[in-house]
C-alpha cells in the first residue's frame, strides 16, 4: 500500500489563531491537498483600528491557498463554495463550533485537534485550566467531531509532561508542535485506514475536569487558598489574560511568581517589601515572591524596575 495516500485527499483546513498555523504549516509541507483554508474574518484592530487578518490567513497567502472567510456558517452561498470543494476531509483547529450541515459534509467527516488528553478538559481553555488545577501532565488529541462538544470518537492522542515552572504561555508553545506531529500522523492513519477509533471512556476512578472560557472573575487571586493554589493560577493564566490582585485599589497582574518557604507574618492578602529588590504577597499558609507585574497603567515589567518607581 502507498504510504503517500494522505497526498490524494482533498482536505479543507480550518483555524484563526497561530496555534494553528503550526498544524497547517506541517500539512503544507508533508504536501498535504489543501483545497480551501477557513478562517474568522478581518477584524479591525490595532491603534488605527485597521483590519487585521487573522495568523492562518497570513499563512495562507503566503503559500497561494484559497482562502474563505464566512460571517457565518450556515450562509447557503457559503454552503455552496463549501460543497463545490468536493473536499474528502475537513480539519478543524482553534476555530469555532460548526454547524452539523458543515461537520458532516465531506464522506471522511471532519476531525478536531483538542489541547487536551480527552475526555479530560472538554472545553474553550483546556491548557489553562490543566495548569491552573496543577496537573503533571497534559497532552493533544484528535477526534472525530460530533453533535456535543469535545465529545466524539478518539483517533490519535499524545501526552507529555507540565514541569513546575511551566505557564500556559509555555504549554501552548510545546502542544502546537506536539499537535501539528499528531494531527499528520492522523491524516496519514485516515487515509491508508490503519486508525482505531475509540470511544471517549469516563474514568470511574477519576473525576472528570472541565475547562469552561476563561472570565474576569476567574483571574481575581484568592489570597485565602493555599500558596500552591494561587501559584498555579498565576501559571495558569501567564501571559494572558494574567492573573490579579490589587494594589492600594489599583489591578495588578501577576506574570510570574515564585513560592517562598516562609511563613508571612502579615494576613492574607497584604503586601511585604524592602521597596527595592522585592515584593511578596501573603496566601493563607505561605507567600508568594513576585518577579513581574503590571499595574493599571503602567507597563509589564519586573518587580525590581517597578519598586524604583514606586512608592509604598
């Protein structure tokens, strides 16, 4: 059998963020048949609020691919381009829900990339909730999709290890790579037909966690957890949209922080400094050492340039 079927189909790729650039990049290159790109339409943005294109439609320029940007996706002239593609596979990463008329269209449906070891964090943000509940490990997976989300038959899945030190900035770096491997390999497996697929199976043994969007309330520190606690959230949400406290009423975002072996001698919640090398907050059994921080505004920097300027 050739090994080089996946070349044959014709694929549509969907995706908007630079995540996805990575996945669509490694298909362009393995000579993958790219028949259409779809992505979220130019948005103004910007100090001139200019229209921005989104990172995959810049890709795909770049490389000559037919680019389709639908306001929405039950449009039936859209529809229409859509079916005239005579696609065999559609992809999806980092874009947005699908309607059925759209998932179920080509015969090889549409398969997902998800940040996650599935059925483990279903949802908008499964890297920063993996990180922010303190996990040793996360992974990428592809599945087929189907009516509930995050939901359908397993295809491929690979783990890899969340060191202590690790942000969401870092896993999101490592899962793009990790994931455009996985995904390669998933075409390659769909189209020779050597793919198991598997069920999603809940675990008895372990509870099944859930990674809803990310809101404003979600990124408010707790100083009443524990240092551990709080410090997983900063990773968590490290660089964006970053987690907060405030400082003498103003909002302060906390990038990066280190735990400290030391008992503070001030209630939760309270501020220490010498006000020159360091700035530590108090959690209900620790604290924590600030290293960079944004106050409301003023810059991102670290704590010890943001001391000289600052009175307490």
């Amino acid at each position: 059998m050739s090994e080089d079927l996946y070349k044959e189909l014709r694929i549509i790729y969907m995706g908007t963020p630079e995540f996805a650039v990575t996945s669509l990049n490694a298909l362009v290159e393995a000579g993958c048949k790219i028949v259409a790109v779809i992505t979220a339409p130019d948005k103004p943005g910007g100090r001139g609020m200019e229209l921005q294109q989104s990172a995959v439609k810049k890709y795909a320029v770049s490389k000559n691919l037919t680019v389709l940007q639908p306001e929405k996706l039950k449009n039936p002239a859209f529809l229409e381009e859509l079916k005239a593609l005579k696609a065999d596979l559609q992809i999806c990463v980092a874009f947005r829900m699908l309607p059925e008329v759209v998932w179920n269209m080509p015969p090889m449906g549409t398969i997902n990339l998800h940040g996650s070891l599935l059925p483990q964090y279903r949802g908008a943000a499964p890297i920063n909730w993996a990180v922010i509940n303190g996990e040793k490990e996360t992974g990428v997976t592809t599945f087929r999709l189907k009516h509930e989300i995050d939901t359908g038959d397993i295809l491929l899945q690979e783990s890899f290890p969340i060191k202590e030190t690790d942000t969401a900035g870092t896993i999101h770096d490592i899962m793009m790579h990790v994931g455009a491997g996985l995904l390669l390999k998933t075409v390659k497996g769909l189209a020779n037909d050597s793919l198991k697929e598997m069920p999603q199976l809940l675990s008895t043994d372990q509870p099944l966690r859930h990674a809803p969007k990310i809101f404003t309330e979600t990124c408010e520190i707790n100083t009443a957890q524990s240092t551990e606690a709080v410090y997983n959230l900063i990773r968590g949400l490290s660089p964006y949209p970053a987690a907060f406290t405030f400082l003498k009423g103003k909002k302060l975002k906390i990038y990066r922080a280190e735990k400290l072996n030391i008992t503070p001698g001030v209630a939760a919640g309270e501020f220490t400094t010498d006000g020159k090398t360091y700035l530590h907050l108090a959690c209900s059994d620790g604290s924590l050492n600030l290293l960079e921080i944004q106050l409301e505004g003023k810059k991102r920097m670290l704590t010890e340039d943001f001391l000289r300027g600052y009175r307490f």
